[in-house]
C-alpha cells in the first residue's frame, strides 16, 4: 500500500512538471511555404507533402530531481536480523580483542602488587613441604572482602572465589582486608578494615564453574541465540587467623563412668 502511494504521488508530480515545462514553451512553428516539397504517388494521385525542417530550438525536458537520500518505503524483518548479527559478532569480537590484549599485557613486579591489594590479597610465595601451616580448628571468625565479594571464615575452611591473578597452585596468600573478627569472648569491626588483622590462606585449585545457559529470543522476528558460560574460580583453604587474642581450647577427656553394680538375688529358704 506505501508503494502505489509514494508511486502515485510520484505520478503526479512529473506530470504537473512536464505540463508546466510544455505551457512555458511556445510550440514549434510550421515550416514556411517557400520549402521544397515531396511528391507522393498512392493510386495514381498526386500528393505534396512539406519536408519536414531543422527546428530553430530543441525542446528538453528536465529530469526529476530525486531525493538526496534514498527512501525505504518498506521495512524487512531479515534487515534488522542481519544488523543485530552484525552487532553481535562485533561486541564478541572486541570481547575476544579485549582479552587477548590483556592476555598479552606485561606485568611488572610493582604492578602485580598493586592490583593484587586492589582485589584484596598479597602473594607471600610458594608452599614448601616443611611448612606446617595447616593447623586445628580454632574457635575464631573473620569476615573478609575478596574482589566485590565477602565471605565469614575460620580455621579450614574452603571458598571459592573469583580466579585470583598472579597467582598459582599451592601459593601462600594474605587476605589482608579483614571487616571484622571475632571470637566467644570479643568482636572486632573495622572502619571499614582493621589494618592489624591478617587471614592466612593456600591456593588449592583453578577451576571452572558449572555451565551456566543464556538464552535470547524476539517474538515474531526469528531470533534466537543461545549461550554458554563458564566463569573462571579459585579455591582457598583457610591456613589461620591473626590479630585477635584466641581463647584456649579446653581438652576434652573420656567421661568416666559410673560402675554400677547389679544387685544381687539371694536365694531365701522356704
């Protein structure tokens, strides 16, 4: 319907165009009598028709000037599908552009440092055989701030965190920025840290999480995209928790029991 109306309205418009061109114009006059004639025999009777003459001017007729940008009197459902294609392969492109340049970035030692602080732990170095760092469980807590993450832990536990950068298996770490601490006889709150307070931990794994699916649909437009995503995890074993007085456990013994005698029946004679 958009087209037979842009066509017609088109129509209309050269139309009066040319109309107004041939009304501007005087016609061509005809040619004077003192031309040479031509002698036409058709049944045995003589005709003279004029030849036809140069005409002093040449009629032109101008052409419709078009529109400076061209018009889309119709939209299609696979343009738009094509340039959602297009945008998608571009953002994954500079997705994978982005990785690969940081992929190949070289570190300076003193950067290291910083970006690890930034995220919230210190590289202290490799784990030697010898080093006893794993001890029994303690009766302490701490709450602390790993990256935009948060996590309540004690002696031996294990968390899994984002993937940690710079680091490898079997590294000691320093999770130095500690929000509070605690134990069964006092409580400790940063604001918002506590400087003095240090969680030892080991870097047991690199691993990848569970496949996570996205999904993205548009009704009535053939679109459909489907994704999956892995995202990158480190685990940590709690080693110790420094900067607060630990009660002592006390040692817990066998209970003794109490012998208890089974009374005794004695025979009486009738």
């Amino acid at each position: 319907m958009a087209n037979r109306r842009c066509l017609r309205t088109l129509t209309l418009t050269l139309t009066r165009h040319d109309s107004a061109v041939f009304s501007s114009t005087p016609f061509l006059q005809p040619p004077p009598s003192s031309s040479p004639l031509k002698t036409v025999n058709h049944h045995h009777h003589l005709h003279t028709l004029p030849l036809p003459s140069k005409p002093s001017h040449i009629l032109r007729i101008p052409q419709p000037t078009w529109p400076p940008h061209p018009r889309h009197f119709s939209s299609h459902s696979g343009d738009d599908e094509d340039e959602e294609e297009d945008d998608d392969e571009e953002m994954g492109e500079s997705s994978d552009s982005e990785k690969v340049s940081a992929s190949n970035r070289v570190y300076s030692a003193e950067d290291k440092e910083r970006e690890a602080a930034a995220i919230g732990y210190k590289v202290v170095g490799p784990l030697h055989p010898s080093d006893r760092v794993f001890k029994p469980y303690e009766p302490v807590f701490a709450v602390v701030q790993i990256g935009s993450h948060q996590f309540k832990v004690s002696n031996g536990d294990c968390i899994y965190t984002e993937r940690l950068k710079f680091c490898e298996v079997n590294d000691k770490l320093i999770l130095n920025r500690v929000l509070l601490i605690g134990s069964s006889s006092q409580t400790i709150v940063g604001r918002p840290t506590l400087p003095d307070v240090a969680v030892h931990a080991v870097v047991e794994e690199h691993a990848l999480d569970a496949k996570v699916i996205i999904f993205k649909k548009k009704r009535r437009k053939n679109y459909r995209r489907t994704k999956g995503h892995r995202q990158e995890l480190t685990r940590l074993r709690i080693t110790d928790i420094q900067g607060i007085e630990k009660p002592e456990v006390p040692e817990v013994g066998k209970s003794e029991k109490a012998a208890l005698k089974k009374p005794q029946k004695v025979a009486v004679a009738a």
